[in-house]
C-alpha cells in the first residue's frame, strides 16, 4: 500500500513563497504521475501541478507561472515551491500521485496553507 506525506503548510501574508514537501513510501512503487492538488473553502478540488518521471511538467493556468514543481525530486519524493502567494491561493494543498501499472490515484492527507493579506 502507497502513502502520500505532505509538510510545510502554514499561515504566510501576500507575497511571500512556501515550499511544500510529499513523500511516498510503502511496497514497491512507480508513478506516471506525481503532482498536487488543492482545494479552497466551497470549491471544486484544482489540480494545480503535474510532473512525469520524464520532467515534463504541467501547471494551471491560474499559477501564472507563480508555481512550479523544483528539479531536486526523487522517484519518491516531490515538492511544490510556491512565490508570490495571494490570499486566493488558500487552500488544502495535496499530494497526488498515479501509479504507473495500476492506475490507481493515492492521495495525501492535506495541509493547510493561509495566505493573509
């Protein structure tokens, strides 16, 4: 069984960054897919950033460039660096992982992020 671990949520004001961390562990593992998600107060859950083991990244549109998944990630750990954070951007931040052969989606517990304006 595979468990997704996020850290470094917390309360930030506008403009600062904040860098998240996921770690994957459990048997043995492959992923297409890792990446995050979040969700705000009575919205939809958001994908926000996908990586392959390749590298190519994907990011949503309201990143605007802001977000980015850092190039020190390991087959089984990833993080999420976060600049320029708005108030608009608090959220439960997850991690999200699909597994390679299974196509099965895990998913961490959450972490909080608050951005104060």
């Amino acid at each position: 069984q595979v468990q997704l671990v996020e850290s470094g949520g917390g309360l930030v004001q506008a403009g600062e960054s904040l860098r998240l961390s996921c770690a994957a562990s459990g048997n043995s593992f492959s992923f297409s897919i890792m990446g995050w998600a979040r969700q705000a107060p009575g919205q939809q859950p958001q994908l926000v950033a996908t990586i392959t083991p390749g590298g190519i990244t994907n990011y949503a549109d309201s990143q605007e460039g802001r977000f980015t998944i850092p190039s020190d990630r390991t087959v089984n750990t990833w993080a999420l660096q976060m600049n320029s954070l708005k108030p608009e951007d608090t959220a439960v931040y997850y991690c999200y992982a699909r597994g390679a052969y299974t196509q099965k989606d895990y998913w961490g517990q959450g972490t909080q992020v608050t951005v104060s304006s």
